[in-house]
C-alpha cells in the first residue's frame, strides 16, 4: 500500500490518499505537485480533499482521505511516525 499524507493541527488531524498500485498514487501525488508543492505552496484542504475522493482506495476517500483525530498509538507504524513527525500544514509523500 502507499499513502500521502496531509497534516493540519490537533493531537493529529490527518488526511491521505491511500491506493494498492503504485502508479495510482504516483497519477495522485502529481496533481499534488503541480497543483501547488512544485511552487512550494501547501496544499488546500478542500483541494486535497477533491484528489483523495478521485484517488483514495481507503472508505476515507469518500470523506476526501479525512482520518479525523486520533491520538498515538491508535494508527499502523509507518503511518503514525509520519503522522507525528510532519510538521503542522505540511505533507508527506507516498511511502
């Protein structure tokens, strides 16, 4: 699986994009990049979230990739360090 990640403020406030073919998310995180972070602009939730609702394979893609709060420890490995280490309002690529 791959994921991209959207950051915002909270205990952690997540969104992302998660598809099985690596192709699809690389077809995703390209509308990311030349939408906005190839200028170095963050990404529009609202935005983000219309690209999650095309992409995400995840029953959070109906909900533009939104995963709400959660505390740590609540989500897998890989995603939770992302999720804790990102800064706030940044982004993670597929991993």
């Amino acid at each position: 699986m791959r994921t991209v990640i959207f950051l915002s403020v909270g205990k952690q406030l997540a969104r992302h994009i998660l598809c099985e073919k690596q192709g699809k998310i690389n077809e995703a995180y390209k509308k990311l990049q030349d939408g906005w972070l190839n200028n170095g602009d963050k990404v529009p939730p609202a935005e983000f979230a219309k690209i999650a609702t095309e992409y995400s394979e995840c029953p959070s893609g109906k909900k533009g990739g939104d995963l709400g709060w959660f505390p740590r420890g609540k989500m897998a490995g890989p995603f939770q360090e992302v999720a804790f280490n990102t800064p706030i309002g940044g982004d993670q690529c597929a991993f």
